[in-house]
C-alpha cells in the first residue's frame, strides 16, 4: 500500500468528521496503481483513487471527487430539474440529426476533414434538443460522448471555469485509460482544480486535462510520470491513429465526441474565445486525432467572428425548420397528452377528433417554427391555470384561447404572466427570479422575500408553461428559457411585468436581514465551509454587495439608514467577522455620497475606517484582500471627492494598484479594478493637470470596456467612463477625433440604459455635455438642440429630492445660456438664470460644486445686465464673485487671477452707473492684486 505508515484512527476520523479540517491537515498525493486496500474483503479492486495523508495514515477518494465536476451540466442530468428539458421527437428534425450523427460517427481519415461542426440558431429553433439527442445516440451506439450544458444564471453552468474538469471526468469515465494520466496533469498542477480563475488559463486547463490526456491514451501510454514526460508525448507529431484506436477500447465504433451546447450563455466572452482559439490550434497541429466538437448557440459576435473560419463546419438551422417537424412534434405531443387525460378521452368519444388536423394546422401556423413557443402552446392547452372565472377549465376550451395568443416569444411570455398577475406577492416573485444573482429553490425565494413557502409555490405553479418549477423544495428555480429573463429586464419589452431595478433595493435589504437571521441561529456562520450553510443564507453572503450596486440609483436615505443599523445588529453579534465590516464600509460610503449634506464626511470617515479594519483581517494571501483593497481605494477616493484632501486620492491610487496586481487576466473582477484606478487617475489629472495619469486612465478603460462584451450588465459604466477620460483629453488637446468617439460611446451608453434605468439621466446628461462640446466647435445648431432636448430629459428624472439635480440644473443652463448667445432669446436667458439660482439653492456652502453654481449664475446675470440695465441682477453677479473669492478661490488657486478681473470690472460696470467713488478704489485694488499674481505666475514658469 502506498504511503501508508502507522494508522492513527482518532486523526483520520477527526479529519473525516470535518471537510475544512481536512483540507487543512490532509497532503493529497494521487495514485494511479491498483491497490486492495481491504485485505479481509474479497472481489474488492479500487482503481484510480487518490491518497491523502493525515499523520501516517490514509482516506481514499476518486478521481471524480478530486475533479468536481459540474454533474447536472451534462447530457446525463436530470432535465426536469436542471433544464435546459430539451427532450427530441422523433420524426422532427430526422435529416439534420441524420447528418449530425453521420458525421459524429465518421472517422477521421483526411487532414482537410473538419473535427469542429457549429449548428446555430435563433431562441427557440430547437438547439438543445439537437445537442441532446446527438448525444444520446452516441450513448445507445456505445460511442464514446463527453458534453456541457450552459446555461444563463446558473451558477457555474454559466460560467467557463469548471467546463475542463467535467469534460474531463466525464472523460475518464468514457475512455479509462485517460485517468491515469488526468490524474498525474492534477498532481503536477493542482491550480487546475480552480472553480474560478486561479492564475490558470481556460487553454492550458482544456490542454492538460482533456486534450493531452487524449492524445496520451491514443499513444498507448497510460504510466507517464512527470508532466514533463507526458508534454513530451503530447507534443510529439501525431500520425494516422486507425491502430491506435483499436487499442482504446472506447473508441473501436467512433471518434470521441464533445458537445457545447448552448455557448452564447456562457458568461465569459473572453474565455469562449479562448476556448475556440485553443481547439482550433489542437486540431490544427493534430489532424487526425479522433476527435470531434460539436457547438450550438445563437449566433453572437464573440463567437461568431472565432467559429466562422475554414476548418469549421457551419449549420444554420433556420435552412432545416419545417412546418412539417412543428405538425409532427404536435402530434406526438397530442398524442400523449390524451392518453393521460380522462377529460379529453370523453370529449373524444361524444365528439371524435381532438384537436381536429384543421385545429392542428392552425397552431402549425401559428407557432411559426419556434419549438418553444410551440412547447409553451402545448402546456398552456393542457395544463392552463388556476386563474378564477378564466372560462377555460378544459383544454377543449383552451385551444381557441392558444390561436389568439401574440406570436413570438414576448407575446407568449406576457400573455401566460397577465393570467396570473392577480395572485398574491406575483410581481416581487418574478422579479427576484428575474434579478437573482444565482437561482434558489422555492424555500430560498420565501424566506428571502419573507413569505410563506406556499405563496410562491402558487405562484409558480401558475408560470409552469416558462418557468421550471422543481418538484419539491430545495431544488433551484429555473427559467425554461432564459430569454424570459431578458424579457422582464426590458421595459420596453415586458412593461407591467417589468422587473424594475428599484427591487435590488428589497433584496439587498432582505440580504441583510437573512444574513442577521442566521448568524443569531449559527455564530460560526461566516467560518463554515459554504456547502454546509443553507442556500438563502450562502446566497445573501456572496451577493448582497450587487444589490447594492445594482440598485444604486434607487436607494432612498431612509433605505441606506435600514441597512445600516442591521449591520450593526449583525455586528454586535459577531464583531470580528470582516465581510459585516465591509458591508457596513460599502453602505456607509455609499449614504455618504447620497446626502452630500455636513454629515456626509462622517461617513466617508467611518467607511474609510471600517475599510481599513477588513484589509487588516485580510493579511495576503487571503483570497479577499484584492476585493478589500479595491474597497479601501473606493472609499479614499470617495471622501476625496467631498473634501479635497490630494493624500486620500493618492492613497486611493496605490491601494487600486496592488488590487489591480492580484486580478491578473482573465480574473472575473479586473474589468472592477480597471474601472476603479482609471476613475482614480482621471481625478488626479483633473487636480494636477498630469497627462501621463489621463493617458494611463485611457488606457485602462479601454481594456475594461473589451472584457465587458455585450450583454455584460456593466459595459454602460465603462462606455460611460471610457468617453468621461476621452472628454477630458478632448478638452487639454483639442482633438477632434476625441470628441467624435466620446459621442459614439455616450450614444451607445444610452441605449443600454431605456427607461427606467437609474442612470439613464447620467447618459443622457454626458451625452448632452458632449453634444454641447461639439456645437461650441462646430457650430451645428443640432448638436445644441439635441443637447438641450436630452438635459431636459435628464431634469425630468431627476426630481427633487435627487442627489444630482443641481448637476442637471446647471446643465440645462448652460446650454440655454449658449442658445441665447447665438440667437439672442431672452427667453433662454431668463430661463437659465433661474435654473441656475434652483441649483445654488441646492449647493449651499460648504458643497463641493457650489463655486459652479455661482459661476454660472454670475456671468448669465452679467450679461442679463449688459441688456437690461437693471442694476439689482449687476448687484446680484458682484456679490456670486465675492463669494468666489472669499470662500472658494483664496491665495494659490488657478481660478483667483481671472475671478479677480470679473469683479473689477463688475465693479467698474457699477461705478459706471452709479458713481460710487467707493467702488473705483476696489477695482484698483483688485486689478493690482490680479496684477501681482500674474508676475508671480510669470516668475515661477521662468
């Protein structure tokens, strides 16, 4: 027996008694030699386990326990529970799954021949029952298949990074002479068990675990060695493999075959590309090793532009979509329903045919090739709802109810909700599935929107027809489709049954107070290993923050004021516990900058505080200490903004940095820190005047922006930031091409951002700016006209009390203001002179931008005067200048020198008009003090 010494039974039932203990205490070492590890035992023979040593003694486990796979990602799930539930009916779609299934069988004897095939189609064209059955007739042809099933918000069945380590033990599975060489791969690189990014690229996981392992077993080399032994053998020239096939038992019938389907929901754009990139290189330098790939998914540019290449087999499957396959999967449907349906039965004895070939033809038509439409259709019929006083109690008198149904998924999805909107708690239930982070089961939901388990069980049983609902109660929810989600997230396209952004608010508070809940129930809570905590409470812990970020925008003080004081219940639970620490931190700088009153540098100062607190309880290398120097620097650079204060911004600046070093590519939260240190940089330029900190924040927002590929929900921050630096370069060099872009990035913002997105009057205020911008270079009046039609706009969303009307105020004047300068309307001028007096009114001292404010107030009241004569608005723009000069402008600042010369000359234009020699005096003084300044400029430049 391997490693195996005197067995001290006490340690090894300790460590088995306790999973995290065992990670701990326990060194794995992998073995691939057959071992009888039950001497008494007879007909026991273990193989492919791995050996963990704990104080002398041993636990064995199996290759598939090391690996993790995802079990429910592959063709062998369970569909009723982990959907897509892409069932294949046989006699549609007979001569494409012909074909696919001609080729999966084929072997490869030509370099020309093409190992990857990429079937794709529109929502609903019935891809995943493709995938399915292709890889179900692999299974009964006993031809070996290996698959992964993606799916949109489910878990890490969206996301990339556990896709080799499944393929993989699938893998093993399916050719068992691969194991043994999968397991020394692990052994000599255990980061490639990584559930998440872990310093390893998706090319050298997919390389080391399935391509090599392969490649390796078709040699006939099962004892390898080293990894780098087995680098070797996989690198080597790889030649026609007819002889080496017959000795991998597995693949005597076929080429191994792997399924993606469904690769357009993966989450990890960038590593899709990789992937693809990855495949093609192997089989590129491989030509013939027996292998194919085949791919569904809509048809996205990501993928697109990587699968549409020689070498790739293309199907669209809009060229193989019939009435003919919609009529049989009908009848079949039909067919079966009948059989199980007595109600049905007796109507068909009194009455025969049901439904009728001219009923079917109908539904034929008005199905229009989608399958899911068509599957909805079908349950709808023979399921209905429990809707009161619906007059549809039968399928007979559903039916006719199906034909008038709207064509086309968004028609399907609101028809099927608008029946069942009357039930109690509906619109809160489908927006938390639709805004949940990760789906939950049916007990999640309840407890986390503290209702009863079956309140939300009738509602769901209503919504069967789009919504998979589990048998029983700890199963996730899951869409039946995920373009429903798509659908309740647009307004535009969902309108009542809109899931409104204003709900992150309820479930962020609701995070809070589940989190509450079971740390009064469990102390040790937050030390637990996750599978051990109880899903709504594992689910409030790691997504509670994105509420809070989703939301923002929609936040009240009263909700920010909620929150807090149930941190701090939480907090004087468990006081030691740095992610309550944080929690506090984030809503504490986020109330701050939401009053802009005289409490909030308090705010600013106990989340800067807090934040340091959580770096401290997170030495490196804690796996969190990127996040909470990322929170730290957001929390400087916050109270920065309020105060001023250059030390903060630069600390903020150094603690984006080391959390930037810890996100390497492709790490999920890099596309945050290059956010965050860009955004850093711009304010420092804008203090400093530096241009290599504008160039490096240009530089890092343009990288953010291409890791943030539609439909990724931040892209509109980063198009946002992105044309902010752009602007700002526009405005120190003058170059066109600046302004130009800034203007297609704002656009793009914009539409990403309909009603009613919390931000939408920011996108519309930056694109009006930079409208604005281009009108004072070019002259187009429409640039102007847009712009003001746009500020108008972003006024309207922005009522009082909203933090950021003051900004929309003076926008607007602005714009007015330059209007009136090219047409001389005294209109826009008097208008803008009270909107500018709104936004003082809003900015009283010691508000950050209140010298803003009296700027602009000041000149449109200067030049109010210079047409009107009336020496109250001249009076008006004299003491907006004192204020400038006393409180805003002292000794030192950039602005004081030409705020000088106004007021001289203010105080001329008075003198003028009413012959104060009193006022003759100041303007000598102030245009001697304006001249002393000028010199010491001039002297410290020379």
């Amino acid at each position: 027996m391997l490693g195996c010494g005197m067995l001290n039974v006490d340690k090894v039932a300790a460590c088995l008694s306790s999973p995290s203990s065992l990670r701990r205490n326990c060194q794995h070492q992998l073995v691939s030699t057959p071992m009888n590890i039950l001497s008494r035992s007879r007909n026991v023979h273990i193989e492919h386990m791995v050996n963990n040593q704990v104080n002398g003694g041993f636990e064995q486990r199996s290759l598939s326990y090391t690996l993790e796979p995802i079990v429910d990602a592959s063709h062998t799930r369970d569909r009723k529970r982990s959907p897509p539930d892409s069932d294949f009916f046989r006699g549609t779609r007979s001569g494409v799954i012909t074909n696919v299934n001609d080729w999966t069988r084929k072997k490869i004897t030509s370099v020309s021949e093409p190992h990857v095939r990429w079937m794709h189609g529109y929502v609903g064209s019935g891809k995943s029952s493709i995938s399915q059955e292709v890889c179900d007739t692999s299974e009964r042809e006993d031809r070996p298949v290996i698959s992964f099933f993606f799916f949109r918000n489910a878990g890490d069945r969206s996301r990339i990074w556990r896709l080799a380590t499944t393929l993989a033990s699938q893998m093993a599975v399916a050719i068992p002479e691969t194991a043994p060489i999968i397991q020394a791969a692990v052994q000599a690189n255990p980061a490639l068990l990584a559930p998440n990014e872990g310093g390893v690229s998706l090319r050298a996981r997919m390389q080391q675990l399935v391509y090599a392992p392969f490649k390796i077993a078709l040699q006939g080399q099962t004892r390898v060695g080293t990894w780098a032994r087995m680098k070797r053998i996989f690198n080597a020239p790889f030649t026609a493999a007819t002889e080496r096939e017959t000795r991998v038992r597995g693949l005597t019938r076929g080429p191994l075959l792997i399924v993606l389907d469904g690769l357009d929901e993966c989450d990890n754009k960038d590593e899709i590309q990789e992937l693809i990139n990855g495949m093609l290189l192997f089989f590129n330098e491989n030509p013939l090793v027996p292998l194919r790939v085949f791919i569904t998914s809509r048809v996205e540019e990501h993928i697109q532009s990587h699968l549409n290449v020689p070498g790739v087999m293309l199907d669209n499957l809009v060229d193989h979509c019939s009435d003919d396959d919609i009529d049989t999967f009908l009848q079949l449907l039909f067919e079966d329903g009948c059989k199980r349906n007595t109600v049905i039965q007796a109507y068909v004895r009194e009455h025969g045919e049901w439904p009728t070939q001219s009923d079917r033809r109908k539904l034929v038509e008005h199905i229009g090739g989608s399958f899911i439409f068509g599957s909805a259709i079908f349950k709808f019929i023979m399921m209905g709802t429990n809707t009161e006083g619906d007059g549809a109690a039968t399928p007979m008198c559903r039916l006719p109810l199906a034909l008038k149904m709207n064509p086309g998924l968004d028609g399907l999805y609101a028809q099927i909700l608008a029946r069942s909107r009357h039930l109690p708690h509906f619109l809160n239930i489908i927006s938390t599935i639709a805004l949940l982070e990760a789906p939950l089961p049916t007990s999640g939901i309840a407890e986390l929107l503290g209702i009863h388990l079956y309140e939300v069980v009738n509602v769901l049983v209503n919504l069967q027809t789009i919504i998979q609902v589990p048998g029983t109660d700890d199963i996730p929810v899951m869409l039946c489709h995920t373009s429903l989600r798509d659908f309740l997230t647009i307004q535009g396209r969902s309108r009542e049954f809109f899931a409104h952004p204003s709900h992150h608010v309820l479930l962020h508070r609701r995070c809070l107070e589940c989190k509450l809940k079971h740390l009064r129930q469990d102390p040790e809570l937050f030390i637990r290993p996750r599978p051990e905590i109880a899903p709504v409470a594992r689910y409030a812990i790691q997504y509670s923050d994105q509420h809070l970020w989703r939301g923002l925008g929609c936040f009240k003080l009263s909700d920010f004021n909620s929150a807090i004081d149930l941190c701090h219940e939480a907090l004087a639970v468990h006081p030691g516990i740095p992610e309550l620490k944080g929690d506090l931190a984030n809503i504490m700088r986020r109330r701050g900058w939401h009053r802009r009153d005289r409490e909030s540098l308090a705010d600013m100062d106990e989340a800067v505080s807090l934040s340091r607190a959580v770096l401290d309880l997170q030495p490196s290398p804690h796996p969190g200490r990127s996040h909470s120097l990322s929170n730290l620097g957001n929390a400087l650079s916050s109270r920065h903004r309020l105060t001023g204060i250059m030390a903060d911004l630069e600390e903020a600046i150094s603690f984006h940095r080391k959390a930037l070093d810890l996100q390497p590519s492709p790490h999920p939260d890099r596309s945050d820190s290059l956010n965050d240190l860009g955004n850093a940089l711009l304010r420092c330029h804008g203090r400093t005047g530096i241009m290599a900190d504008l160039e490096e924040a240009i530089s890092l927002h343009r990288e953010a922006l291409e890791l943030r590929l539609p439909p990724h929900p931040d892209r509109s921050n980063s198009l946002n930031n992105l044309g902010y630096a752009l602007s700002y370069r526009h405005g120190r060099t003058g170059i066109m091409a600046d302004l130009e872009e800034v203007i297609s990035l704002y656009r793009e913002a914009l539409e990403l951002r309909l009603p009613p997105h919390p931000d939408r009057s920011r996108s519309l205020n930056n694109l009006g700016n930079a409208l604005l911008d281009h009108h004072r270079r070019t002259g187009i009046m429409a640039d102007l006209e847009e712009a003001i039609s746009l500020y108008r706009e972003a006024l309207e969303l922005r009522l009082p009390p909203h933090p950021d009307r003051s900004n929309s105020l003076n926008s607007l004047g602005n714009a007015l203001s330059c209007r009136h300068g090219c047409t001389g309307i005294m209109a826009d001028l008097e208008e803008a002179i009270s909107l500018y007096r709104e936004a003082l009114e809003l900015r009283p001292s010691p508000h950050p931008r209140r010298s803003y404010s009296l700027y602009n107030l000041a000149l449109s009241l200067e030049e109010m005067y210079k047409v009107t004569r009336v020496l109250l608005d001249l009076q008006e723009a004299i003491t907006c200048h004192e204020e400038l000069l006393e409180l805003h402008y002292p000794a030192g600042h950039k602005d004081r020198p030409k705020t000088l010369r106004r007021l001289a000359n203010l105080l001329q234009m008075r003198f003028d008009a009413m012959g104060q020699e009193e006022d003759l005096s100041k303007v000598a003084t102030l245009r001697e003090q304006e001249d002393q300044l000028s010199a010491s400029s001039t002297e410290s430049t020379v």
